[in-house]
C-alpha cells in the first residue's frame, strides 16, 4: 500500500531523533558543509546511563567513505601508503596490507615505522579511545 502523502517513502521507517550529538569523520571536507551529500556509515554509539537512570541523549559517529566501486562489499575508510582499512557489514574493521616492494635501499624499519604511522594516523580517527 503506497503512502499517499508521500510516494516515494514507501517502505521505509522515518524516525526523528532529537537531542542527539553526532562526531563526523570526513575524508573530503573538515568540516559538513551545507547541502552537501556524503556516503558513509552512521553508528549509535551509546545512551547515557546516570544513577541507572537511562537518559535518551544518544550519541551517533558518522564516518565517510570512499566512493564505492562496482562490486564492492566493504567500504574503505582510510588508504595509505601501506594500509587499507575496510569495514565488514557486522560494523567490524579489516587492516588490509599492501603489497610489499623490496627494492634497491629498502629498510625493514622504515616499513615498520610507516606501517605505525599510517596504524596510528587511521585508527586514532576511528576509535574512541
């Protein structure tokens, strides 16, 4: 049964969600700009709980990502020099190595240094700490 109101809503469930705060990780902009669309993932992060009082001021983090390519589950969140990081459907996130170049003056702990770098860089903007 088609909503009359508005047609192209059918199916799906619109909620309004008031007093909530939202933390953005963005790839293209600093900051939302206005009118602006952007692809990536919203997640409830939590309520919160008080004297086991459950106050309903949730808090939601939204993270861009890549645009997608043809065939692609996961979305990429962060790509650097020697890392990748994906996020599977389950909300879990996937290290990914890129192939690695032994030329002429490589240094195994020049890797391993950009290897943390690019760990330290990705995950300090994913995770909460």
């Amino acid at each position: 049964m088609a909503n009359k109101s508005n047609p192209n809503h059918e199916g799906w469930n619109r909620n309004t969600e008031l007093g909530c705060d939202v933390k953005t990780i963005l790839r293209s902009d600093r900051k939302m700009k206005v009118g602006k669309t952007y692809r990536g993932m919203l997640t409830r992060d939590y309520d919160r709980v008080v004297d086991d009082i459950l106050y309903l001021d949730a808090h939601y983090t939204f993270v861009e990502t890549l645009p997608s390519t043809n065939g692609k589950r996961n979305p990429r969140l962060f790509e650097g020099r020697y890392i990748t990081i994906t996020r599977r459907e389950d909300g879990s996130l996937n290290l990914n190595f890129k192939s690695l170049k032994m030329e002429a003056g490589f240094s195994v702990d020049g890797y391993a240094l950009g290897v943390m770098g690019e760990l330290r860089q990705a995950l300090g903007g994913l995770v909460e700490e």
